[in-house]
C-alpha cells in the first residue's frame, strides 16, 4: 500500500472540495462577489491631533494617514496611484473630479505632517482631501476635525514700498 504525505493529502482533499462545489456544466455559475479592493478607494484620516483638540500657538499640525494611494508631490499623474494632500481651512472643500485651486485657504502639500502656520487664535475646520497630480479631487473621501488654537498670534505688516527681508524701522 502506497503512503501519501499530509500536504499531498490536504492539497486532494481541497481540490476534491472544489470540484464538487462547481456544480453541474447545466447550472449557471454564481457571479463571483466583487474584491473589497476592486470597490474600496484610497482611505484618509487624521492621526493627530485628537477632533475638537486645543492647540497652543498659532500652528495647526495634521499628522495624516492615506491608504491606497501613493502621496506623492504633484507631478501630473492622473492614473489614481499617486496624489497629495488638500487641506482646506475653514471652508468646504471642492466637489470630487472638481480642481482644486491654489489660493488663501487651501494648502497644497504632499508632507506630512502637514504644518499650517500663521493661524489667528479660535476655532478652525480643517478639511483633508486627495488630489492627483493636476490637482483634481479624486474621489469622495476626506477627513474633518475642528481645532481650537490657543494663540498667542502675531500679525504684522510693512508698507508695500519696503523690500522684501530688511528690517523696517
């Protein structure tokens, strides 16, 4: 009588499972279920700091997480591979597959943490989404959190006629 090893044995067994559970060449195949990969887009979170944290300073850092998706500086990929991070602050983000544009309120940045600086003291909304690298919306997923900044603040300004990085006196 000829022995079979337990790996080979188990391997016969699985496949015996399998054939059986194919069903007759009559009956139609069940449609396979769909891949939590093939539906799932990137995913998005702020690590840190905690929503509805109080901050000292004037500075807002997002330590942010994404998933799915290779962040990268914005180099014109639009293939859904790669992207960066949109931080918009105090005010709703763009639409998904919208442009994100490059003005007051919205940070552009594929670092992270993500450092925000020049805050006035309160609280501030802070918006994260993906962009690709045309700096379009990819997708529905973004991340909230409402910070409070303690301050202290400091604003200054010079007169438009100083040069730029002298001391005005």
């Amino acid at each position: 009588m000829r022995r079979i090893s337990l790996p080979t044995a188990a391997a016969l067994a699985g496949l015996l499972a399998l054939s059986s559970a194919c069903g007759s060449d009559d009956e139609p195949a069940a449609p396979a279920a769909p891949k939590a990969a093939d539906t799932a887009g990137p995913g998005l979170t702020i690590a840190s700091p905690a929503r509805g944290a109080t901050i000292a300073g004037n500075v807002a850092t997002l330590d942010l997480e994404a998933t799915g998706i290779a962040i990268v500086k914005a180099d014109g990929d639009t293939s859904g591979r790669t992207g960066h991070y949109h931080v918009f602050v105090d005010r709703d983000p763009v639409a998904p597959g919208q442009p994100i544009p490059r003005e007051a309120g919205v940070v552009h940045s594929a670092d992270d943490p993500v450092v925000i600086p020049g805050l006035s003291p309160g609280a501030h909304r802070f918006t994260v989404v993906l962009g690709d690298g045309a700096h379009m919306r990819t997708g529905g997923t973004q991340a909230d959190a409402t910070l409070t900044l303690q301050g202290p603040s400091l604003d200054a300004s010079a007169p438009a006629t100083s040069p730029t990085g002298q001391p005005y006196a």
